[in-house]
C-alpha cells in the first residue's frame, strides 16, 4: 500500500491512501497456464487400443469353516494343525 501526500490542494496536509490491485502478472500467469494447457491435451488424449476382460458378476459363496491358529512351544506357527514355514 502506497501513501500519497497531496501538496496545494485545500486546507490542511491530510494523507491519502491508494490502493490498486496490479493484475498484471497474474494475467500473465493465466496466460501460460493456458498456452500450457493448450499444449498438453492432445497428448493426453492420445488412446491405445486394449482388450479388458469381461465383467462376471458371481458372488462368491463363503463356507463357514473353523480355521485353527496356534504357536507351538518351539515359536513355530500352526495353520489347522500343519506347521507353517
């Protein structure tokens, strides 16, 4: 903010205050953004062609089973009674 002193005009020195919003760069910096935007999108929009797999909505059936968890005492672990590696 910028503090203008008038000089010669009426009574007294009274202090104005001038505010302006330069928005220059900032137009400036639009203009790049969009000079860059303009530049970028076809090659963003570029396709290759690929096959994706078919959807298959089945829903899985789960089977309530026990699973069996332990540690043994030598700190090996067990999945149903089997040791696991």
């Amino acid at each position: 903010m910028a503090r203008y002193k008038r000089f010669g005009h009426g009574k007294g020195d009274e202090d104005q205050v001038l505010s302006a919003i330069n928005t220059t760069p900032l137009v400036d910096v639009m203009l790049v953004l969009l000079i860059i935007f303009l530049i970028t999108v076809p090659v963003v929009t570029q396709t290759v062609k690929m096959t994706l797999p078919k959807e298959q909505n089945i829903p899985t059936q789960t089977k309530p089973e026990n699973v069996v968890l332990g540690v043994g005492p030598d700190s090996r672990i067990y999945w149903n009674m089997s040791p696991v590696k």
